[in-house]
C-alpha cells in the first residue's frame, strides 16, 4: 500500500515536486506528439486525484491541470468541496453504479465509463426536463475482453451506442477503454488500436463524428498518444516523490 507523505512536508515542497513531475510529464507528452506528428493541442491530460487529498489537488489546479478524475464518490467528496470555488473540470472516470448517479451529476462534468443500457436509463431519467445542456458522456469498451474490466462487449457496442445517439441529455463524446497492466507497455498497443478501430466503425456505421478517445495511463500513456488518445488518465507519474 502506499502511503503519502504530504503531512511530512509543507506546501512549498510539494509545490516543486509537483511542478517538476508535471514538467517531465509533459515533455514525454510533447515527445510522444512528435513521434506521431499529434498536434499537443489535441491531447487533454486529466489529473486522476483519487490517491491524494484536497491539499494536493488544489495545488495540481495552481499549477495549471483543470481537469480532474475521480472514481469513488466517498473519496471524492471532501475534494469536490474544499475545490468548489475553483474553475475545475471533474471527470467520472471508474464505474457508476445506477443508484450513485443522481448524487455524481451533482458534481461531475464528463462521465467516461457509460457501459450498459441502465446508466443510460438512469443518466435519462435523472436529467429529464432539467432544461440542461446534453451531458458528455464516453462510451467504455472492454477492448481486452478481461473479466475484470468494465466496459461494453464487442457484440453490444452498437446497440449502446444507438441509444447513447437517442438520448437526448447525452452528448457522445468518444469512446474510453482500460488496457491491462503491462511491465512492457508496448504490449498494450493492440488495445488502443483496437479501440480507435470500433471508433471508426461506429463513425461509419451511424455517420457521426466520435472525436475523442480516453485511453492511456500512467504507465502506457506514450504508447495510447500514438494510437490516438485524446484524454489521458493520469495519476502515478504526477505524484512521484511523495509517496512513502
């Protein structure tokens, strides 16, 4: 388990550590970009926060990341407050149950992980005649076909997706997908190319356009860029040195 050791330091010092892994982060960014002639500006990197408290948080947005993921709303809660004056953009990026969404839309702004016909439902039901605009929502698919992941079955994508178009507080934004850990991230290459591919089928099957792919973690974001992610989701590298 690791234990963050923020309370051993003040402000200052996490202020540099933070400054600096952002700054290597987004050289190797910038790096991946060039390899794959991207544009940088294509390229959204969401701070996944869930391993740090609203100290930290608040620091990331001082230092320029406005886009922060979230995954359980337990945890997330105390940072959703502390951060409320800031101009903050929360993404939902872990699995939803149906009966936590009324309280997640409260909060969230984007929502990554639509996998199943009664999030939809619900997402529907709890924004029906609100008078908002449509949500940006994701579409998760289980690319690796693992058990333990969440996501759409390759069989079910389409049918989804047809109701995700028919909805009309939703705004489908892409598609998202988790690639397994791997020690040599090469080896998750077929799983971002596998999800850029569905992506453009359902573009040709519902003539649309699905411009955003979040895909790419800490460990295998450099491989997702040059297969095309357009959100990353980043934790680990962000926080490295305060870990104990």
């Amino acid at each position: 388990m690791v234990i963050c050791r923020c309370g051993e330091m003040d402000s200052r010092e996490i202020e540099s550590i933070l400054k600096q892994n952002i700054e290597s982060l987004e050289e190797r960014i910038q790096e991946s970009c060039r390899r794959a002639s991207r544009d940088r500006g294509e390229i959204r990197l969401i701070a996944v926060t869930k391993y740090v408290g609203a100290e930290v948080a608040r620091l990331l947005v001082s230092l320029g990341l406005k886009d922060l993921g979230e995954n359980r709303l337990q945890v997330a809660a105390p940072k959703l407050e502390a951060l409320a004056d800031l101009p903050v953009c929360w993404h939902w990026i872990g699995h939803l149950q149906t009966n936590k969404v009324k309280n997640a839309l409260k909060s969230f702004h984007v929502f990554h992980s639509v996998d199943r016909p009664s999030l939809v439902e619900a997402f529907n039901q709890r924004r029906a005649d609100s008078g908002q605009e449509p949500l940006p929502v994701y579409l998760q698919v289980n690319v690796s076909g693992e058990e333990s992941k969440f996501g759409t079955k390759a069989e079910e994508i389409e049918k989804l997706g047809e109701m995700i178009l028919e909805s009309p507080q939703l705004d489908w934004l892409g598609l998202m997908t988790m690639a397994p850990f791997e020690e040599d991230p090469e080896k998750t290459r077929p799983v971002f190319a596998g999800l850029r591919e569905v992506r453009d089928r359902l573009e040709a099957r519902f003539g649309i356009s699905l411009p955003r792919l979040s895909m790419g973690m800490s460990n295998d974001f450099e491989i997702a860029i040059e297969e095309g992610a357009t959100d990353l989701r980043i934790g680990t590298v962000l926080y490295e040195g305060l870990w104990g």
